[in-house]
C-alpha cells in the first residue's frame, strides 16, 4: 500500500476533527491547545519568510519590471474583488436574508473608530523597521523589503553577501515550514474538532440561513469566478486548485491568512510559480486582497438590515458593495478580525452598530470559508501574474498539454 503524505494526513486530521468535535461537544475544547500550537509555529515562520524572500524577489527585478508587476497584481486583486461583491450583493438582495430575525435584546457593544486613510497610509512606512519586524506589522515589512531589494539591486555587486544571506534565509524558512507541516494533521484536528465542538448544531440554527448564503457565496466566488479566470488564462483549473488546496485547509481550518503565508507560499513555489512572483504577490495579498471577508460583511451587512428592518435601495447596495471592499483590504489576516472591520460597513448604512454582536456567536464558522477564499484568491493571482508575465509553468498545469 502506498504511504500516506502530510497532505493525506491532514485530510484525515480535517475529517476526524469534526467527527469527533461532533460527537463529544464542549469538552474536546481541552485539546484546544494542541491547534493554537500549530498557529503559533506557522506564525513563527511569517516574518522571516516575507521579509527574506520580498526582499531577494524585489531585487531581481528591474524597475519596469516592479511597475508592471504592482499593477498587474492590483488591478487582479480588485478585479476580482469587484466581482465578489456583486456576487454577494445579489445572494444577499434576492435572497430576503435576515428577514424577520428576532434582533431581541441587544448588549451594548463598543466599536474603536476607525483610523483616518491618511493615518493608514502613513502607518506603511515604518520609523524603525526593526521595531515593525519585531511586532509583525505586515505593511510596513512589505514595504521595507521591496525597498530594501530595490536598493541591493541598485548597489550592485557590494550588496552580493546580503543577497546572498538573506536566500538562505528564504530556502532555511521554506525548509522549516516542510517541519511545521508534518504537526499539520495534529494541528487541524484540534482546530476542527474544538471548533465543531465549541458550536454543535443547535446554536447555529438560527444563523443557518445567513451562513449558508456565505459559504454559497464564497463557493461561487472560488469554484466558479477563480476556477473561470484560470481557464480563460489557459490553466487547468481543477488542477491547480486541486495542487494548492492544502493552503485552502489550512486557512479554513486557522482563520488566519496571514498564518497560512508559509503554507501558500510553499504549495504556490511547488505547482510552479516563480519565487520572485510567489513572494510579491502573496505576502501583499495575504495583507490587502480578502474577497471572501468582503463577502461575508457585503452579506452580514444586508441580513442584519433587514433584521433591524431598515429598507435597502439600490444606493444602499452600491455603498455596502464600495465600503465592503475597503473594510476587506483594511482587515488584518486574523481570526475575527472581518468582524471588527463589519462596523465600518454598518455605519455606512445606518445599521446599528449592536448588529456586530447578533453574529459575533457564529462568527467563527464563517469565518473558515472567507478565509479559504482570501488566501485562495492570492495563489490564483500568483499564478496568472506568473502567466501574463511570460514565466515558464509546468506542463501539467496547461490547457492541451499532458499531465506528467
Ligand atoms: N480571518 C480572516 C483572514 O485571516 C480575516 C477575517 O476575519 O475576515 O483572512
């Protein structure tokens, strides 16, 4: 019989957790610990991976080459996150979601305001990088690493050994997640089964139909607008979902896209995707591109509307679409963090800002789907960017060529 691999295992480890989540309940909660391990080893990998591997990407670059990557790699991220809310806003209009909800007694809940843009585009640059590398600001990492490997191609042949070093540092990180991946199975069926075990099914009823119109939704978006745009590009789409899905359990499975990084960066160099576009491409997507958290707040936004019976136009629709998309690029790839970034979209709309904590209970299951389709949506882009910019893929990832 053939051995299992990690990924098999992982599978198993995915099943298993919500078999046994489900039928113990609460107490398998004690395993909790054994699944915050695993987030706390893949976040151990995050910033040496995307400050080494940026940092060496960039600096192969030259500055044409920089500029038409920037803009392919956003105007993909907004392309489709265009898409993702029009996608949302017709689940969400025709299908009456939250429709005589029982908003009930409401807690009063405090939201932080929201930091101005200006503020937010400052806080990119970092005063003291090594102060952001120590906290893990993604934003102004990325930024100090596309500066950094934009000066040592500049300094040329001086700056070789810091080149030099900072590869290595790359090809020992991506060697460290191949570890961090073999606890994976244990990893997942911690986090299925406390999960599954935290919720039952009894507390989800009432959400049932809001939930379902979310993993609808971000179904369509990955199986239908990804699995589309690849074919349109002539990639088998099947196919290269089918090589990156470890990336997708992963972060459906922690919530985090940003701990997922290592992990899509491995499985993306590892379908064929150059280095230097999987570590442009998906450190900033981890960061700014989430289609699914856009999704489920474009959703959660029109069901809680109609529960406080505040009647939606076409303005309404077009302001939750717009807001939505903002919210998703300012959310930080954290557990629950989409929820937060809600309040801006209710606000927008005149939701009662309360609506946060009518769904703030089943949060968690829904944030497993957006998630997948945040990091999703950036391997897709890694390999089109990789595509449009003329880079040799493998054969079997090819409409009309043979898989090996
Ligand atoms: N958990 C999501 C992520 O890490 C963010 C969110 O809460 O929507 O991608």
């Amino acid at each position: 019989m053939k051995r299992l691999g990690v990924l098999e295992w992982i599978l198993i480890g995915f099943v298993v957790g919500i078999i046994v989540g489900a039928m113990v309940g609460k107490p398998i909660t004690v395993i909790k610990p054994l699944g915050t391990l695993f987030i706390n080893l893949l976040k151990m990998l995050v910033v040496p991976l995307i400050f080494s591997t940026l940092a060496v990407g960039v600096s192969t670059f030259t500055g044409e080459k920089l500029g038409k990557m920037f803009g392919k790699t956003f105007f993909f991220y907004y392309f489709t996150g265009a898409l993702a809310m029009v996608i949302a806003l017709i689940i969400a209009g025709i299908s009456g979601a939250g429709i005589g909800f029982p908003v009930g007694e409401l807690k009063k809940i405090e939201v932080k305001p929201m930091p101005s843009l200006v503020d937010v585009g400052l806080a990119i640059v970092p005063t003291n990088p090594v102060e952001s590398l120590a906290k893990g600001d993604a934003l102004p990492i990325i930024f100090f690493a596309i500066v950094l490997g934009m000066s040592i191609a500049a300094a040329g042949k001086v700056a070789e050994p810091l080149k030099n070093f900072l590869e290595a540092l790359a090809e020992t990180m991506y060697k460290l997640v191949s570890y961090v991946l073999w606890y994976g199975p244990i990893g997942v069926f911690a986090l299925m089964a406390t999960t599954v075990g935290t919720y039952g099914l009894g507390v989800l009823k009432p959400y049932a139909y809001l939930i379902f119109l979310v993993y609808l939704g971000t179904a369509i978006q990955a199986f239908g607008v990804y699995a589309g745009l690849l074919r349109i590009f002539k990639i088998r789409p099947y196919h290269y979902l089918n090589k990156i899905k470890e990336a997708s359990i992963f972060a459906f499975t922690t919530c985090s896209s940003s701990a997922t990084l290592p992990v899509s960066m491995r499985v993306t160099r590892d379908a064929g995707v150059s280095n230097e576009t999987c570590s442009f491409v998906l450190p900033m997507g981890a960061t700014v591109n989430m289609d699914g958290t856009g999704m489920y707040q474009a959703i959660s936004a029109v069901f809680l509307a109609n529960a406080f019976g505040i009647h939606l136009t076409f303005y309404h629709y077009m302001m939750i679409g717009v807001v939505a998309l903002l919210a998703s690029i300012g959310t930080a790839g954290v557990p629950g963090a989409g929820l937060i970034m809600l309040s801006m979209v209710l606000g927008a709309i005149g939701v009662p800002l309360e609506g946060i904590a009518i769904i703030a209970g089943v949060d968690r299951i829904m944030d497993m789907p957006r998630t997948a389709v945040n990091v999703t949506d950036d391997m897709v882009a890694a390999v089109l960017v990789a595509k449009s910019e003329g880079e040799k893929l493998p054969d079997d990832l090819l409409v009309g060529k043979a898989i090996a």
